[in-house]
C-alpha cells in the first residue's frame, strides 16, 4: 500500500514537471517567433543595425558620459562642477520607457495639442533670441490664395529693383567661370511680404505669384557672382505646378525634388543646393539692426528625417557661425527638424551640401532682405573658396603619392 502512494505521488510530481516544461518552452517559442515577426516588420531606419545602433548612441551626450564614469571614477566629475549631479534614474526610465522627457514638457504636449508641433525640432545652434517659443512657423495658405483666384494688390514697388545699397560689382579673385555651382531654389515660391501686398494684415495671406522668395534669389545670385561664384536660379512655379496636378500644399517638396533632380542630371557642376523660404514670425522676431541697418534675420533648417543629415547641418552650422563672426545676431540659429508632422526631409538627402534658409518674417521689407543676401553671400564665398583651396590641396597631395 506504502508502495503504491508513494508511486502516484511519484508520477503526480513527473506529470506536473512535463507540463511546466512544455508550458515554458511554448512560452519560449511564442517569443521567439514574436521579437522576429517585429523586428522583421519594422522599417530599416529602426532595425538593430550598427546604423540605428549608431543613430542611438549620438544622443547619449557628452555631460552623461561623464556622470557615468564619475560613478566609478570621481575624478571625472571635478572638470566641470555643474556635472557632479546624477541624472535621476525616474526621469531616465520614464523617458526610455515613454519616450516623454519630464524636462521638456513638448515631448507630452506636442501629441496632445493641435499645431504645438510646431514648436517641436531641436535647436542645434541658437543664435540670439532663439529659444521654443520663437521657432520658425509654416503655414499653409488658403485654397483660394495658393490657386492665385484671389490676390492683394501691389504697393510699395518703387526701387525695389536697386538691390541693397547699389554697390558696384565686386571684382573677384577667384571664379568658377561658366560653372554654375549654386543652385537656388524655392519649393514655396509665392511666400511673399505684408509691406508689399494692399490691405494685407494676416500672415496665412502673405502670398502673391509675383512679388515673393524668388526675388531674394536675385539678389543673392548677383552678390555671389560678384564674389566669383556661379549661381543659378530657378524660379519654377511650384505651386503652378500643384495646381495643375490637384496636389495639396503638404506636397510642395516632393514638386520641388524633381525639378531640383532635373537640374541636377542637366548640370553636373552644381555642388550646393539652397531652398529659400519665408518665416511666417513677426518682425519683432526676424530683425535685427547692425551698424545701424536693418537685417532681415536667417534660420538654417535641417531634416532630420535625412539619414545623413548631420552633413548638412555641418554646413549650415559654419555658415552660422562665419555670420555670427562678421554679422553678429543675423542667424537666428540652425534646427533640426524631425517631428510627424514635418517633411522632415526637405530634399536634403539629394545632396550633403543641400540646405534649406527661411529669409526673414512676414513683415521684412526687400531693403532688408537683400542686406541678408549680401551678407549671406559674404560669408558663403568665404566658405567656398576655403573648401575650394583644401579640395585641391588634397588632390594635388594625392597625385604626389
């Protein structure tokens, strides 16, 4: 009798064992299968690649790094003393977890708020005055006003042909003689200027098929010819272009990428890529006087949504800073933006020397827009002939060997 209890125990205990074994390996096979059928479907920006794996690690900054080694190794905290805090592990969980940072409150309210993305982006380099509550804004204009059904009136038209300050043509130097390097566009051409249009005060009105952008790419072609360097500018009706194919609003850098691909194929010399925009911010936030001159200020915009686009924004942070040394305040600074509801890209990936500028707010006068191109135009020369010198010094360093 002793005997056969102490079998069927036996058994109870093996048949109890099998069963967990099997539930576990079940259990094992369910999330094997799951973790692969994920990591399969997800995009190949987002796979663990050393491409995403590097993309991660570029946002693990600088002053965390040291945090970390300062716990084990204290001496790393006495360089600078602000760093000797810990990160609190709270905010660094929720954050992994949430992807909501408790220190910048955009990270909750840009998924809660309508248009708050708007604000979203980071600010790489800020120029004076630049914080999240001044970021560049872009509005789309009303059906009737991007169909030209609907347009103000012209004023203020007289010498708006003079340029800046009429200086006389710059002898250059250097040149690039026939070749055209510069390549200036405009993937909303009809942004224009309050000033300009009669009765005009809403800035979502600020349109108009005539007097626009594409002025500005006038005057920054004839500054930077002056200074030796061939520009071209194309002035294709974009949003003609639109209107034509029953496109919307949101697809005005798709228009613009293949007429900026065309260019490309036709002229293999182009080694910039420049897309002139208008802010929709006011003038308290987009001038700035300097000698005594009114500037229309500058923001660099960079698509972060580019996998490459850190090339980019190298550009156009030397560019901030070679106008920060000569103009100081002009460049309101560069952003990088990736948020859902941006392009994200703004044709960028098309080259590493492609940038996109927003000239001046809604209520800039051309007078002070051209001083902005020249200066521009000053700094970019610069830039390029110093680009131009290390090139061929690296040629001529290669065929040595």
């Amino acid at each position: 009798m002793k005997n056969t209890r102490t079998s069927s125990t036996f058994l109870s205990v093996q048949g109890t064992s099998i069963l967990k074994i099997v539930a576990a390996l079940s259990l094992f096979m369910i999330l094997v299968f799951s973790i692969s059928g994920l990591l399969t479907s997800l995009k190949p920006q987002y796979r663990l690649m050393s491409s995403s794996v590097n993309q991660a690690t570029i946002n693990v900054n600088g002053e965390l790094l040291y945090q970390l080694m300062g716990w084990e190794n204290h001496n790393f905290l006495k360089v600078e003393k602000k760093w000797a805090a810990t990160p609190k592990l709270t905010s660094l969980v929720i954050k992994l977890a949430s992807n909501i940072n408790l220190n910048d409150p955009r990270s909750l309210l840009g998924r809660e708020l309508p248009g708050f993305f708007q604000f979203d982006g980071k600010i790489v380099v800020a120029g004076e005055g630049t914080n999240y509550t001044n970021m560049p804004i872009e509005s789309s204009p009303p059906i009737e006003i991007m169909k030209a059904e609907r347009e103000a009136a012209l004023q203020n038209l007289e010498g708006l042909e003079k340029g800046a300050d009429e200086k006389p043509p710059v002898a250059p130097g250097q040149t690039t003689g026939d070749r055209k390097v510069i390549y200036l566009y405009f993937s909303h051409n009809r942004e224009s200027y309050l000033p300009y249009l009669k009765g005009v005060t809403n800035s979502n009105l600020a349109y108009h098929s005539q007097i626009n952008v594409t002025k500005i790419g006038d005057q920054l072609k004839t500054s930077l010819e002056d200074r030796g360097i061939g520009t071209f500018v194309d002035k294709t009706d974009i949003q003609a272009n639109l209107n034509k194919k029953g496109w919307k609003f949101g697809k005005s850098y798709l228009e613009s990428r293949s007429v900026v691909q065309t260019a490309m194929s036709s002229n293999r010399d182009l080694q910039y890529l420049i897309d002139i925009h208008r802010d929709s911010q006011r003038k308290d936030k987009t001038t700035i006087t300097i000698n005594g001159k009114s500037y229309a200020r500058i923001f660099f915009i960079i698509g972060g949504k580019n996998p490459n686009y850190e090339k980019n924004q190298k550009l156009a942070t030397e560019l901030h800073n070679l106008l920060e040394k000569k103009y100081e305040g002009l460049s309101r600074g560069v952003q990088v933006k990736r948020d859902p509801d941006s392009n994200g890209v703004y044709n960028q990936n098309l080259s590493e020397n492609a940038i996109l500028i927003e000239f001046g707010g809604v209520d800039n006068t051309f007078e002070e827009l051209n001083r902005s191109a020249d200066a521009l135009a000053d700094v970019f020369s610069e830039y390029y002939w110093q680009a131009e010198k290390v090139n061929k010094d690296v040629d001529q360093s290669t065929k040595k060997q």
